[in-house]
C-alpha cells in the first residue's frame, strides 16, 4: 500500500514537472491601477489577472517578475531578463525585437488638462498652439504622437516623467497644460488624488489593441499558436475580468461631468 502511495504521488509531480517545464518570467513595473497593483508581494489588477489566466488556458507556467520601472520593460525583455511583457502596443520598431501576441484587451489614451477644452482635429494643433504636455517615459501613444516629436520644435513641450501621480500634479500645478494617459487609469487616479477639477479633452490621442510582447529566444511557433488560441478561446472570461475592475470606476466617472 505504501509503495503504490508513493507511486501516485511520483506520478503526479512528474506531469507537475512536465507541465511546467519552463517557467516564463512575465515583467510587471510599477503599480498602474487598475491594470497592475500590489499589496506586499501579491500581484494584482486587470492585466494581472488576464495575463493569468490567459497563459493558464494556453498551458504554459509563468511567474511575475517586478521591474523597477515601466520604462524598463522592452530593455528587460530585449536582454533577456524577462520573457514577457503584456500592456503592449504594437508597432514597427517594437515587432523588430519581439513577437507580439493577438490583441487581448483595447487601450484608450486621452488628454487630462485644467486648460483648455476646444475641440481640435489634430494632436499638432493644440502643440502649435505652445501647449506643454506630459507622459509616461518609455510609453507608446500612436503614431500621431510619434510623428509630432520627430519634429524638434514639438520636442519641447513634451516631458516624460515616470510617475503617474507626478504628472497629474505637474498638470494640477499648471507646469503644463495636458496629461496624455490611458483613459481608466488616469480616471482612477484623478479621483484618488482628489483633483476632481482635472478634465478629460474630447480628443482621443490613441485608441488601439493591446498585446502581449514575446521574447524571440523564449518563444516558438506552435506557443504562440497557443497562447493566441488561448486569447480566441477566452474573449467572454477576459471580457468579464475587464467589466469587474472599469465597473468599480464608473462611480467616480460619473461623479463629475468631463
């Protein structure tokens, strides 16, 4: 009796072992509600729990690793120290160094401003304008952005600073004119902070899918296959996960007109 015991435990950690013969690093930066958050060394939030079950569902094993900025990410991943990177968007020179994923979740970047509400048809309008803007280093918002700042004069109204709190402050403070930020985010925060006179601008900046970013040496064909099966097979849970965390937003949403 005891050695069949020990035969069946033998036998289950051996799947145990088969199933998690590698262990991919998923690289997280700093708290992002309601996407990435922490309590102690628990991991939690939107894209926490997406990126979870997601990879659950495509069978592959991965462990959170904590980066020391967001910035860092495509660094990280490029090196090799990590071996994904979710809360991506695609683009050129991104796809040069990485394989990207099917889109798991859409992104909105907006405009939080105390300055002006006009309504404009460009971005290159209000920086005409002389308009001071701000986001986070590191980050993509659209090709449209990215055009503007290959022009050197539009180079000076834009400041990256990596902390989100900062840059509504600076914003609050009237250091500059606009916050450029995914839109739920920036909402949290906003009310988090109490800068309930901080008003979304009509404009969207960007509004785009959002993947997961693969290190080329860790990943092959047939896992990417799955986990993009896993992304199709998923839409209705990712959708729910998605509803459960803009849902507790829509108090302060609609706690003050933008």
């Amino acid at each position: 009796m005891y050695y069949k015991s020990c035969l069946i435990i033998l036998f289950f950690a051996s799947i145990q072992c088969l199933a998690c013969e590698r262990t991919f690093k998923v690289g997280v930066g700093t708290s992002w509600p309601p996407y990435v958050m922490y309590d102690g060394e628990r991991y939690f939030g939107m894209d926490i729990e997406a990126t979870q079950s997601i990879f659950n569902q495509a069978g592959l094993c991965i462990n959170f690793v904590k980066l020391p900025s967001s910035a860092r990410g495509i660094t990280e991943l490029e090196k090799g120290f990590i071996d994904i990177l979710p809360s991506a968007s695609y683009n050129e020179q991104r796809a040069k160094i990485a394989y990207f994923s099917a889109e798991y979740r859409r992104e909105k970047m907006r405009l939080f401003t105390m300055t002006t509400m006009d309504e404009v048809k460009n971005l290159t309008q209000l920086f005409t304008k002389g308009y001071l803007f701000t986001a986070n280093s590191g980050a993509f918002y659209g090709e449209e952005l990215a055009d503007i700042l290959r022009i050197e004069r539009f180079k000076e109204n834009y400041f990256e600073v990596a902390s989100l709190s900062q840059r509504m402050e600076l914003v609050r403070r009237g250091r500059v004119d606009f916050l450029i930020e995914d839109e739920a985010s920036g909402i949290y925060y906003k009310y988090l902070l109490g800068y309930k006179k901080l008003r979304i601008h009509p404009y969207v900046v960007h509004d785009n899918g959002i993947h997961f970013m693969l290190n080329k040496d860790a990943f092959n064909i047939e896992q990417i296959a799955q986990i993009n099966r896993a992304i199709s097979a998923m839409d209705k849970q990712l959708k729910i996960i998605e509803d459960k965390y803009l849902t507790k937003l829509e108090p302060l949403s609609q706690a003050h007109h933008f």
